[in-house]
C-alpha cells in the first residue's frame, strides 16, 4: 500500500477515536456532575478537614509503641499565603503543569482532546491532561488506584472545588502541599532544603527547578546511593531535572511570560543544588531500610506523606547504646575511610532492634550492614561445622593439621588449591592447651580445638569429608547465598554476605536449630487506622538438630572463653557468651557475630574500596565492639537464661557425655529459657588487653 494511503488509512481511524471522544465526553461529565450532585457536600468537607491536617505524617513506631520518626510533618512543611510566593514561582508551576489553569473550571476539555490525540498518535500514554485542581483533589481526598471510577469522581469534585473556593485558594493549596522529595512538603521548605532561601527569594532558574521536581521528585534527586558525604548534587546527577527545567523555560517563552533575554539568563544559570541532610536523632539506617522494604516488599510507592502507621522492631535505647559504643570505641580513632557496621536483633523472635551502616550517616548514607556483600571468612565455620555435627561427626572426630594440596584438571588445565592456615603453622609446630591448662604438642586436632582456634587446614578437610552439597544446601536454607562451583574455599567463607543475613543465620545456636528470619516490620495501617499489614507468626524453619545445637553452642562458648574471640569476654558473669571471629583475605573484611540468651549480635570492620587491613583482624576490633556493646545492652533488656542440659538439682539428673556417640536432647522441664522478671546482676567492666588468634 502506498504511504500516502498508509497515513490517509490512520487519519481517518484516529478521527474516528477522536469523533468517539467528542461525544462521550459530554456525556461523561454529565455522569460525573450527576453522580457528585447528591454528595458533593460531604466532598467539600473531607477536603476542607485534609487540608485543615495537611501534613499527614507517615509515623514510625518503636517496639512499644512510642512513635520515634516522622516522614513528614508539619517541621517539614511551612504553609504560606498565595502572596509569599514569588510570580516566577508561580508561573513556573502553571508552565509546568497547567498553563490553562485560569481558562478553565476544574477540568481542561482542550487539554484532554490534546491529550487523546497525542496518545493515539504515539500509541501509548505520553502526555497527560490533569489539572492542578484535579492533583490538589488527588493527593488530598482520593485513593490512588488508576479507575475510571475514581476519574469520574476526580473531575467532578474539582469543578465543585473551583466554584466553591476560587482559582487563587486552589492554587495556595497545591504549593504548600506538593511534595517535592526527601520528606518536604510544599514550595517553601523544598526552597529552604536545596537553596536555603525563601520562596520570595528564588530565581527564575531555581523556581523552574522546584517546578521541574514535581512530577518525579525522588528520580530526580536520588540520594539513597550516594557513598561519600558531598554538600551538593553533581551535574551528572542533575542531569534529567535539569532538562525538565530547560523545557518549562522553554514553555514559558512561548507563552510570552518570559522574554527572550530573561529566558536566556534563567537557562544559562548554574544551580547549586544542596543534598537534603538527614533527619537529626538515632537509628538513621534503620529507618532507612525501613522505608526500603516499605518500598519493595509491601509496594507502598509514596511513603514518605502517605501518612501511614509504621509499627517496627525499633529499640531507641539500644540503638543510642550502640552509636555511642561505636563512636567512641572506633570513629574517633579510626584510621581514614575504614568503616563499621553492626545488627543487634532478639535470637528468639528474629526482631532486628538495633542497626548501624556506618559511622556516620550524614557523611555516607550507604547502609554496609544491608547493602554492602562482603567475604565472612571464618565467621561462617559454625554453620559449616553444624552441618558436620548434624551428619556422622562429633566435637571429638579429630584431623591431622597439616599442609594440604588440592589439584585436578579443569578443561584441560590443572588447578591446585592450597589453604594456609592463618599463623603458618601445621601440626607439631603447634602448642596446644586442653581443659586443665596443661599444653601439649600434636599434629592432630579435635573439630572442637579447631573452631575455638580457627584452624583453616580442618574446615576444608570437613567440607571435603561431608561435601559441598550439603553445606549449600544448609546455607541456602538460612538464606545465604552460595554457589557449589566456589569449591572448597566456601569452608573458609569465600561466598560474599551482609551482616544482616550472616547475623540472622546464628539464629539457629539460641533456637535448638530453627531459623528465624529477620524482621523490621510488625504492623502497617493507612492513614484511616485500616489495617493493610500484619507481620505473621514468625515460624521458625528447623535446620539443624537440637542434639547439634547443644553442641555447638558448648563449642562456640570456648571460641570466647579460650579461642581467637577472647576478646569479646566479660569480666564476669560470661558463662552463656558465645561467637565466632572472621576475617577475609588479606584482612580485607573483619567480623564478629555472638551472642547470649537475649541478643543476638554482629561487627563488621572494613573499607568500602575493599582494602587489606593489616592491623585488623575479627578477634580485635570487631570482638571489642561487640563485647563492650552487648554488655552494656544486657542491662537493657529482659533477662534471659540459655536453654540448658538439667543439673544437678533438676528431678532427672543425667551428665553431658560431651564425646559420647549420643548427646541426650531432653531439656529440664525448669530451665525453659523464658523470659523472667527478675534483672541481672550488675557486674563491673574492666578493659581486658588479651591477645588473639584468627585466620
């Protein structure tokens, strides 16, 4: 078909649309104004009660129920008269949204034929045609959902609205009450975050800027990934609202609102565009992965002023507790760039209280405890050494320490994996200490020696003995993300983790093998009080036996007590500690994760470029953290009592046959491990200047 009769053919089946929509849209806005007749008081007054309370907070709420952050609010707003504004922010606006806004009554008819017409023509939706009276209506009495219901209504309500509170009060509302990124609300608190100046006081180019973010302003201004604390936007970054501002200028010019001169001035200003600061108080990164799973798992696409009820697993003292342990334990001292990240969570409900991404939010919003994928190293032993126990193996199956050699042919050129234990040493060059404090010197190994001490060489024959499948199996069932053809440099944690999920997975030694997931968010209502979320019963998956927990948690106890997390000891009162120091190769990564019957904790130390530490190590500074913050947490939280063996005392008394074949799992009827009423003792810190071992 010749082209000319192509284009004859679409014009006649667009014309045919657009004659369709010239006669039903008559006859929808009689609908519309029928429907809205017998209801529009009601209508008026829900609006005039939604922006009486405009703000419309999005509240968190702590573990009890005491709200700690808003998203929004009336400190994040500042409601002016429509005279405050300057003319060239308010022309900027109706340039950008709706240049006909004093032509029409509500509802643009030529737009919205323009509109129907561009759409047709590109074949998709491009270009719309609401009215800032039908936003105003929009954002302030109507649901979101995309329904020709709710357009029937929309436009109704607005044309009612015009008539009832006139085109200049309309207008004041929309620019003290859209949202324009990062928690601000209306012109004049967007003005005051990224030019610190008044309304009154904007240029041409700065008003058009703040007219631009109003139709994506957080794709505009993208913040969440910025990794180094910086004053100001780059160029780069302002690259598509810097655009969007050039076209409203441009829009302006044609409509002889601006002369040539001014528009060349306002288009040839460079903007320096501030980076919000972030709200003041503790537990930034908290609630910063809060709004993230608001975002991604429960799709509530505007957050921040869609006033929600949040209620989350947040513990505003604990969280004070552990910024200031970090402050003053490392960010004073710390040398330059090296970073931090820590979790503290409940080992028995998966709550995740507490959380840290780094050691200082304003100068670096990037969260390393959720964000960040980075090596264990040997902080992930345990759950391969639980895998070992859950099998044929006891704490007492001993290995020879010594040099191994791995080779094979892969597509015809051979390979050899070689680990090296973290000290060099191999068998009798080693001098080991049992139980009384006797030393001796041996080239074999009990797997309980060999976790307390972090013998690389005994992880890899015992991932080699029980097989890589197994333990992926096992770590992909605690949600750790591991690949077989890794090999077995996964004994010494070669697979990359967040601190979060690598904390969770510990879960399993406080829980006699079962999995808890972790949580940040117990409940959800809109701003109506409806309840749209409800955390469910967090059921825990069983992953390992509890005869393999009562062991493990008797070996992990001695990595604390006598092995490389010494330093993680309490003076007193330690008999229920237990974890496990990591560090990565070339100590380019620095862990530890512990815990007792009432927290559950992990450090992470290092650098975001992924430098070598050569002074650091999991069993340093990352043991210190945590030793100094969970025993000054204890007095925080209920006291608890680990799940034990009976005793002495208890009816049916039966001793731990440490390395017989059976490890009895009945536990004592009176040793529940249930939270009691009464507060632990309070004990005396002393620093403790002991040395340590890692791998």
């Amino acid at each position: 078909m010749p082209e000319a009769s192509k284009s004859f053919t679409a014009q006649r089946r667009y014309s045919g649309f657009l004659l369709l929509i010239l006669l039903g849209t008559p006859v929808l806005l009689l609908l519309a104004g029928s429907i809205f007749f017998f209801s529009h008081r009601d209508a008026l007054l829900d609006f005039e009660n939604k922006i009486g309370s405009i703000s419309n907070n999005t509240l968190l709420y702590d573990y009890r129920g005491r709200p700690f952050r808003s998203l929004k609010g009336l400190e994040s707003r500042e409601i002016l008269s429509l005279s405050d504004f300057s003319r060239e922010l308010q022309l900027s606006v109706l340039a950008a949204e709706d240049s006909r806004f004093f032509q029409h009554r509500g509802v643009d008819l030529l737009r919205i034929f323009g509109a129907i017409w561009a759409n047709l023509q590109s074949g998709s939706v491009r270009q719309g045609a609401s009215t800032i009276t039908q936003q105003l209506v929009k954002v302030t009495l109507l649901e979101p959902e995309q329904t020709l219901r709710r357009k029937v209504k929309e436009m109704a309500i607005s044309i009612w609205l015009e008539l009832y509170l006139g085109k200049e009060k309309i207008l004041e509302h929309y620019l003290n009450s859209i949202y324009l990124g990062h928690g601000h609300y209306g012109m004049e608190r967007a003005s005051q975050a990224y030019f610190q100046k008044n309304v009154n006081d904007l240029t041409l180019a700065q008003a058009a800027f703040l007219a631009a973010l109003i139709k994506k302003p957080e794709h505009y201004l993208r913040i969440s990934e910025l990794k180094t604390g910086r004053k100001y936007f780059s160029l780069e970054e302002l690259k598509d609202v810097n655009q969007r501002q050039q076209s409203i200028l441009r829009r302006m010019l044609e409509l002889e609102w601006i002369d040539d001169q001014t528009f060349q001035r306002a288009s040839d200003e460079k903007l320096n565009v501030l980076v919000p600061n972030p709200e003041t108080g503790s537990g930034n990164y908290f609630v910063q992965h809060v709004i993230n799973l608001l975002r991604t798992e429960h799709g509530l696409g505007q957050v921040y002023g869609g006033g929600w009820r949040i209620w989350t697993t947040f513990h505003p003292e604990l969280q004070q507790l552990l910024e200031e342990v970090i402050q003053q334990n490392f960010a004073e001292d710390a040398p330059p760039g090296r970073q931090v990240a820590a979790v503290a969570m409940d080992p028995n409900s998966g709550e995740v209280l507490a959380l840290s991404g780094g050691r200082n939010f304003k100068t670096s919003s990037f969260n390393r405890a959720t964000q960040a994928r980075r090596q264990p190293g040997s902080a992930l032993k345990p759950l391969l050494y639980a895998t070992a126990l859950d099998q044929s193996f006891r704490p007492n199956s001993s290995f020879e320490d010594s040099v191994l050699i791995y080779d094979w042919e892969d597509e015809g050129v051979e390979q050899i994996y070689a680990p090296k234990n973290y000290d060099g040493l191999y068998g009798e060059e080693r001098v080991l200490r049992n139980h009384l404090g006797g030393t001796y010197r041996s080239d074999q190994m009990t797997l309980g020696k060999a976790l307390e001490l972090s013998i690389n060489t005994i992880a890899v024959q015992l991932l080699d003995a029980i097989g890589i499948g197994s333990f992926v199996e096992k770590s992909r069932a605690l949600d750790l993300e591991m690949k077989e053809e890794s090999g077995l440099c996964l004994a010494l944690g070669c697979s990359e983790s967040s601190l979060l999920k690598l904390t969770s997975a510990y879960t399993v030694f406080l829980n006699q093998g079962r999995y808890l997931s972790p949580v940040f968010i117990k409940r959800i209502e809109d701003s109506s009080g409806r309840l749209i979320y409800r955390f469910p019963e967090n059921e825990p998956k069983e992953i390992f036996s509890q005869q393999t927990m009562l062991q493990m948690q008797d070996l992990l106890k001695s990595v604390i007590q006598n092995g490389t997390g010494r330093n993680a000891n309490w003076p007193t009162d330690n008999q229920s500690l237990l974890g496990k120091t990591g560090t990565s190769s070339s100590s380019r990564d620095a862990w530890f994760v512990g815990a007792y019957p009432a927290l559950l904790s992990g450090f992470w130390i290092g650098h975001d470029e992924n430098l070598p530490m050569p002074d650091e190590q999991g069993g340093r500074t990352p043991a210190r953290l945590w030793s100094r913050f969970s025993e000054k947490a204890s007095s925080l939280l209920p006291y608890r009592e680990m799940l034990s063996l009976p005793e002495e005392n208890c009816p049916d008394v039966s001793d731990y046959p440490y390395f017989d074949d059976q490890v009895p799992i009945h536990l004592c009827d009176q040793h529940p491990g249930e939270i009691l009423s009464r507060e632990p003792p309070e004990v005396q810190t002393t620093d403790q200047n002991l040395l340590e071992s890692e791998p």
